[in-house]
C-alpha cells in the first residue's frame, strides 16, 4: 500500500517548511531511514528520512513552502497507482473528444490559411488554464515580476520549477539596454533563515535591556589556552571554549540569571545551555553547548567544534539549537575591541566578547601593558536587575582572570 510522505514537524512552534532538495527522484528506490529531502525550517536547513521502504512514486511538491502535514510525496510499490496532485492544483477533468480536425492542408473559410495545429499544448493549455508551476516558482516569478505564460516547463509533467523562471527571466545581455547593466539592482529573496532573524531582532530591540561593561586581564586565560594546546593536540581549544566554561559555571553560581523570560513566569534552567553565534552561509545561528558546566575544557572544544562544522555545512539539527539559556558573541578574531550584543529573546542575557590587546595597567604602583579584553553584557530588566546582572559579570571577569577557579 502507498505512504504518502507529509512534512513533519521537526521542532516546537513550526507551521510550514521550504521544501529545498529533493535527494531521490521519481522511481528511485528509497529504504527507511534514507534521507530523502530537505527542508528549510525557522531555525536551520536539515535533511529528513523516510519513514518507509519503497519506491518514490511521485513528488507532489518539487520545491517551496508548504504547512506541516502537507502532503508533499508518495512512497510505495513500483507500478502501483498514485493519485496525489500538487497541493492548489484541482484534479484534471476528464478530456473532452477532440473535435475532427481538417488537414493541414485544408484552406481557411475565412481566406486565410490555416496553420498546422499540431503543436505542443503549453502548461496552462493542459491544466484548464491554470499555469502548473511549484510555489517557488511561483512565488519568484511575483517577484521579479516574470509571467509564467510562455515559459517551457522542465519539473514533472512540464511543471514550471523555479529553474526555469531564472532562465526565462533572464535575458540575454546583447539583448538588455546598455544602461541596465549599470543601474540594474539584483532582488535577493529573504531565507526562511534569514527572515527569521529579521523578526527575532525586531522582537529583541522592543525589550527593555541594559549593558554593563568590564576589562579582563587576559594573562592567565591565554597561558591556558596555549597550554591546554600543547597537552592535546587533537582538540584545539580556544578562547570561546574557556568563555563557555567560565561563563557555565558563573551561571551555576548566579542562578537568577540562568533565565528565559515568557509574559507568565521566569523560567529558571537547572544546567547551563550555553548559546554560540556563528556566522554560517545561511545567516547567523545560534547553536547550544547543553550543560556546559559539567564538560570539562576539551570536552567543550569538541563539542563546539561539531557544532560550528554542521553550521558551516548547513546540517544542524532543531536540538542543536534550541533551550540555549545565554549567549556568547565573540567577534574578538576580527580584530573588534567592543560592541554591544543584541538580546537573544527569551534568554535573558548575552555576553559580548571583543580582542584581547596590550594596554597600559598600574601594577604595584607600576604601569605596565597587560593583554585586557572587553566583555559587555546586555541584560533583559524584565528578568534580571542591575545588582545581579553585575554580580554575574564580575564572577565572570574573576573566572577569566583566575579560570582555575572555574576548571
């Protein structure tokens, strides 16, 4: 018996998913457990497996944004009959007789002579008008205001994909006013990944929020580093890391801060799930070090080492990046003194962490250049008041300074 194949929910709040590859095609042998597409989600790109063994009998939906539980293929046994049409498209009537035709050859009544009819029927032609087109296609060709009359369909049963709509958008540069190529401004539609971080930012600078800033002498920290290098060389553990285990246990220390705010009630996380930014092609993500206090330093190295290639590599999963309770923004390696993080909602406080460089600092009466690096906090005033917010940062800055403490 035929499975049809709908778009799961692959984490808490999603509604719909941007269908973007699919990784078999039409009459491929598919087993459980196979990837078999992959879908563009809020959060991250990641491929999905089939729940069943089978042949790929049709895809319903080759690219584009449908809402969980869509139907968007079938799967079952070759030769098996399907009858899933592409979701808004109605179910073909049944073909009327053609009416008899007269030869080519025969004159037109009306003077003129007739042309051979025995051409091909466009898209629109065979679907009682409406042009079959995925919703990408669609929705790309609204954009760039392309008409879809015309355009030689290359997806299943001459479906306009959004392929064609970029090679029949595009003229030929002979072709294209010689200013165009000076004044033509390039219209990049916005990721699924990227509007959300649109929206999150939006959502983030409405919150009440305040920073707080201090200066760490790196001395220590740097030793550390390089000797925990020296130790291991199979795990290259860097500033972040140490940032992460310092900042897990300041947390553990400074419960009140291991927050996430919601319109009913403070939640209070019993382990420190420390978010990373990173820049991935995608956009910036955030993915978790879960329990970052219990892991020792090379454990975090590991750990955020996995976590930063599968974010290069677009292959994060939903658990990667969801119940991350602080941030920490590093943008020290681009040579940046200081900046200020803005809030990841519904945590409650971000860490800002810019380059470590030489500075003047009186020591013993004495002025000498020590390696300072800036942290600036910013804090949600809704969750978390001044008093503990610099509580927390000044553990931080003496963990930092002393991480023995932490270790």
């Amino acid at each position: 018996m035929a499975n049809e194949v709908k778009l799961p929910r692959l984490g808490q709040g999603m509604e719909a998913g941007t269908i973007v590859k699919w990784l078999k095609g039409e009459g491929d042998r598919v087993e459980k457990g196979e990837p078999l597409f992959e879908v563009d989600t809020d959060k991250a790109t990641q491929e999905v497996e089939a729940e069943a063994s089978g042949v790929l009998l049709k895809i319903a939906v080759e690219s584009g944004e449908v809402p969980v539980g869509q139907t968007i293929a079938v799967i079952g046994e070759e030769g098996e009959p399907v009858d899933v049409a592409a979701p808004g498209e109605p179910a073909a009537p049944p073909a009327p007789a053609a009416p008899a035709q007269p030869a080519a050859s025969e004159p037109d009544t009306s003077g003129g002579s007739r042309r051979d009819e025995r051409v091909t029927a466009r898209p629109q032609e065979e679907n009682g008008g409406r042009i079959k087109a995925s919703p990408l296609a669609r929705r790309i060709a609204r954009e760039r205001g392309i008409s879809l009359e015309g355009l030689h369909g290359t997806g299943p049963e001459g479906r306009i994909i959004a392929e064609d709509v970029e090679r029949g958008g595009t003229r030929p540069a002979e072709a294209r006013p010689a200013a165009a190529a000076v004044t033509e401004v390039e219209r990049v539609p916005l990721t699924k990944v990227r509007a959300t971080i649109a929206r999150r930012l939006t959502q983030a600078w409405t919150v009440p929020v305040f920073q707080l800033t201090v200066s760490a002498d790196m001395t220590a920290a740097t030793h550390l580093v390089a000797r925990a290098r020296e130790l291991d060389e199979d795990v290259k553990v860097t500033v972040t890391d140490l940032l992460t285990k310092v900042c897990a246990m300041a947390l553990r220390r400074h419960p009140d801060v291991n927050v996430q705010f919601t319109d009913e009630a403070l939640l209070r996380f019993p382990t420190a799930n420390v978010g990373l930014a990173v820049a991935a092609p995608s956009g910036l993500v955030v993915p978790v070090v879960r329990e970052a206090e219990r892991l020792s330093l090379a454990e975090t190295a590991r750990t955020r080492s996995g976590l930063v290639a599968r974010a290069r590599d677009g292959k994060l999963t939903q658990r990667d990046l969801e119940d991350g309770t602080f941030t920490i923004s590093n943008l020290g390696m681009y040579g940046v003194e200081q900046f200020v993080a803005v809030l990841n909602p519904p945590q409650a406080a971000i860490l800002a962490v810019g380059a470590a460089e030489a500075r003047p600092v009186v020591r013993d009466g004495r002025l000498q250049p020590r390696p300072l690096m800036t942290m600036t906090l910013t804090v949600d005033h809704r969750a978390v008041d001044g008093a503990e917010a610099a509580d927390f940062l000044r553990t931080v800055k003496q963990f930092v300074e002393e991480p023995a403490l932490a270790l």
